[in-house]
C-alpha cells in the first residue's frame, strides 16, 4: 500500500496495483481498476516514485543509480 495525501489534507493508503492511470488535471486523479476516482494533492511524479519504492520493498530490488559518466 501507498500512502497519498487527500484533498482535505487527511492521508489514505491505496493499492497500487489497483491503479489503473493517473492524471494531473491540474489536480492529480486517480482512477482504479473498478473505474472509481481519487483526487489527491501528491502530484503524478509523487505517487510514481511511492510505487516504485513500494514495488522495491516488495520485491526486494535494489535501487539502480547512475554512475558519474550518465550510464
């Protein structure tokens, strides 16, 4: 689970994989598999790189960095 901010300030927690596609609108919108929608205050990038930390822990992947060159 992810946690996202709400409009209200107040925070829930969101399956990622639940997800279907997210919008900046200029609000960021959530829509989920079953169609329902979210708007939230994280902006796109945000909830991005909470799923990739999340899909890290999860699976246990290391995170990949860049060495000094750019590759």
């Amino acid at each position: 689970m992810i946690k996202v901010q709400k409009l209200n300030k107040g925070f829930i927690f969101v399956n990622p994989d639940h997800i279907r596609f997210i919008e900046a609108t200029p609000d960021t919108v959530l829509t989920f598999n079953e169609r329902e929608s979210m708007l939230v205050r994280d902006t796109p990038e945000e909830i991005i790189n909470k799923i990739l930390e999340y899909r890290r822990m999860y699976f246990h992947i290391p995170e990949v960095t860049k060495s000094r060159d750019g590759n």
